[in-house]
C-alpha cells in the first residue's frame, strides 16, 4: 500500500510538473487550478520528495518554466514556488509563522503557508544549472524579477500612505477590506520576490558579482538600487511603515518589519561578507555609489543610531528601536555576527569613500544628482554625469540628459586622466 501512494504522488507529481505551464492548456481556471496544485505540492515532504523523483528531464523542464521572464505570464505563484524551494535555507528564513503572529490555530495547521520550511536542494540546484546557460537566461529572469518588485513595493507604499490618511480622518472612516488584503498581498509579494533574488545571489553570485558578464554590473546596479530604496522606507524614523504598523489592522497581519528586513539582510550578507574579497569590494562600490544609500539604514537593522560625526556625543534613544539581536529564536547567532561584520566593513567603507570622493569644487559634482562627483562621459556626444545617474537613466532611455543624442557607450572619467574604460550603452 505505501509503494502505491508513493507511486501514486510522483505520478501526480510528472503530470503537473508538465503541464501547468503547458501552452496549449488555454482555460485560465484549468491553468490557475494546475498552477495552485503544484505550489501546494512543493510545501509538504511528502508530495516535495515526489516531485524529487520525477524523471530528471521533467524537473529541468518544471523549473525551466517557472524561470520564465514573468512579464510574458502570471507569476506570482510561480514566484511563491520558487520561494517555497528556498524556504529553510535563507537569512532567517526557517520560520512557520512570523515572531509577531499569535501561534497557529489548530484548524489552521494543515494550511500550505504554514508548513515547517521543506527546501529542495535538487531543485535548487537545478535553477543554478539553468541560469548559467546561456547569455539570457539569467538577466531575463533577473530583470522581470526586479521589475515586479520595484511595481510591488511602490504599489504597497502608495497604499499604506492611503490607509494612513484615512486612519487620521476625525470621522475614522474605516478602510475598505478589500484595499487591506490588496497591500498585505503587495507585501507578501515583495518579501517573496527578495527570498527569489536571495536564492538566486546565493545559487549563482557570478550573475552579479562577474562582470566580465554584459549584464552582470547593470544587474547589481539595480538590484543595490531597489535594496536602498526598500531600506530607506522601512527604516527611516517614525515614518509611514512605522505608523501603518502599529496601527496592527485587520488584514494587514504580515506586515512587519521582521519579514522585508531579513530578506533585505539575507541578499546584502551575501554581497558583502560570504563572497570573495574580491567580489565584496565591488558590491560595495556599487552600494554606496546609489545616491539613495544611507548608512543609518544599516545601523537601524541592529537598532544602532548612524554612526555620528566626529566630536558629537551618541544621540539619546526616544523609544524601543526594531534589532535583529531581539529575535534569538529566529536569527542564528552566525547569522547576527555577520550583520555586525556588514556594518563595520560598511561605516569604514563608507567614510573611505567620502574622503576619497569629496569633489574640489561644484563644478565636479555630478549635474544631475549633485550628490556624487562626475563619473562617467558619454559618447558621442560628451556630456559627463555620475555613473548611478546614467546607469539609471540607461534603464528605459538611450538619449542623454543634456542635448538628446542616442548615448553609444558610457566610459569611466576622472579629472585629469586621458585613460577611460569603455562600457556599451546598449
């Protein structure tokens, strides 16, 4: 009787595995019934293991879908399968429910969500295998993925500061219930698009870190972009997290500072303790030449005020701060010896480069941002920015800021040298 039932998952197992992403399939309830049965069937040993065992032409060919770029799919429960895989291997990740959530409600025990992480390292590694193939694959993939969570987490932002608006009316009119379970899954949907970028910078860190790869340098660039900018709004004093969370309304349960800030954390250890030297140091280049890069960001995930300048005394702290440190349970003490390595490699890193970067006059800085020294020329035409503005703007624009001419390629500049490396602007 057991042979049967093994025999009877694994087979259920191969015909999902073929086809929930089988094109000929056109009835959206069939495809989205097949999509859901398989993201549940990740979530259990059991019905995971089956999947294991699947020929291993078809589990290539599974994850080969789900790899898809997902602007050409629906994706979100792609993306939570991948989560799923990954689940149990990341920054602390290893959790069923979240450390501010009541305990599990017995009948809600058997719910796929709540699971106890059950990750797939041959499935894992199978991803691995597929982004390493091909020029395409990967950046792709990476692109679609940075781009749902740049739309994810700006469509949250704009709903929390509407739910925040309508907390403060006198009449206290009360919030749509639909809007909430809207946010809350833009929320989820963040989370888990970091998990996959996390999985990712871990399978295969040459992706962003080698950048003999064409894309590998505009890929960090992004991705260090879209880390600062999550940072910046989930940690900046008293702001609009802060007051939407602890308003703690119904519906809006998983958003907490806990989720989004180790996630954010998992990919920036990653970058810049785990790896080669070699590969740190360009990852922090990249970080810190973000014109949204705050240290104090870093400080506040071990509830630390920034660093403060030399000669002033340490400000005096008003209230409780959100640490890493108060989550024993959750965060391995490996996990926060590494958090506190980030921070000392990162406020040195950065008072380096303020020393070494600290433009002799206005005319050096850069005219778009004014915040960094001029960086980069472009050709044909010769105009100069830094090279976080036009690494940006070579995102969706060719033409360059100042006179419009279509840029060819982007070359390094520094006052007084007559050498420059040249980069396409393709």
């Amino acid at each position: 009787m057991e042979h049967s039932y093994e025999e009877t998952l694994t087979r259920l197992a191969a015909i999902l595995a073929k086809h929930f992403a089988d094109t000929r399939i056109v009835g959206t309830d069939i495809r989205d019934s097949l999509m859901q049965a398989l993201a549940s069937y990740v979530c259990y040993p059991h019905s995971l293991r089956a999947v294991e065992r699947i020929p291993e032409e078809q589990r290539i060919a599974m994850v080969r879908n789900l790899l898809a770029p997902y602007e050409q799919r629906p994706w979100a429960q792609t993306n939570w399968i991948l989560v799923r895989l990954w689940r149990g291997c990341g920054f602390g990740y290893r959790y069923t429910r979240l450390p501010h959530l009541l305990k599990t409600k017995l009948e809600d025990a058997n719910l796929p969500s709540l699971q106890k992480p059950c990750p797939s390292t041959l499935l894992q590694q199978h991803m691995a295998d597929l982004l390493q193939q091909g020029p395409d694959v990967a950046p792709s993939f990476l692109n679609s993925v940075l781009n749902q969570l740049n739309w994810a987490f700006s469509e949250f932002i704009g709903m929390i500061q509407e739910i925040q608006q309508a907390a403060e009316r006198l009449e206290r009119n009360f919030v749509d219930s639909r809007q909430l379970k809207v946010c809350a899954t833009c929320f989820d949907l963040s989370v888990s698009l970091l998990r996959v970028l996390e999985m990712t910078i871990t399978l295969v860190p040459e992706i962003f870190l080698d950048w003999t790869r064409p894309t590998s340098e505009m890929l960090l660039r992004r991705l260090a972009q879209l880390l600062n900018q999550v940072l910046n709004r989930v940690t900046a004093e008293r702001n609009l997290f802060d007051r939407v969370v602890t308003l703690r309304l119904p519906g809006l349960e998983s958003v907490d500072h806990y989720p989004i800030l180790v996630a954010v954390t998992g990919i920036l250890v990653q970058l810049l303790v785990r790896g080669p030297a070699s590969e740190r140091e360009r990852a922090t280049s990249v970080l810190l030449a973000d014109p949204c890069f705050q240290l104090r960001s870093i400080c506040y995930l071990l509830g630390q005020p920034e660093p403060p300048a030399p000669g002033t005394a340490l400000p005096t702290p008003d209230r409780k701060r959100f640490s890493l440190q108060s989550y024993a349970d959750y965060i391995s003490a490996d996990e926060l010896a590494q958090v506190e390595q980030m921070l000392a490699h990162l406020t040195s890193a950065s008072a380096q480069a303020a020393a070494a970067s600290l433009p002799t006059s206005e005319e050096d800085l850069c005219p778009i941002c004014y915040a960094h020294p001029i960086s980069a020329v472009f050709q044909p035409c010769g105009h100069k920015s830094c090279k976080a503005c036009i690494n940006q703007h070579l995102m969706n624009n060719k033409d360059c800021f100042f006179c419009k001419a279509t840029i060819v390629s982007v070359e390094d500049w520094e006052k007084g040298a007559n050498t420059s490396t040249t980069s396409s602007a393709a």
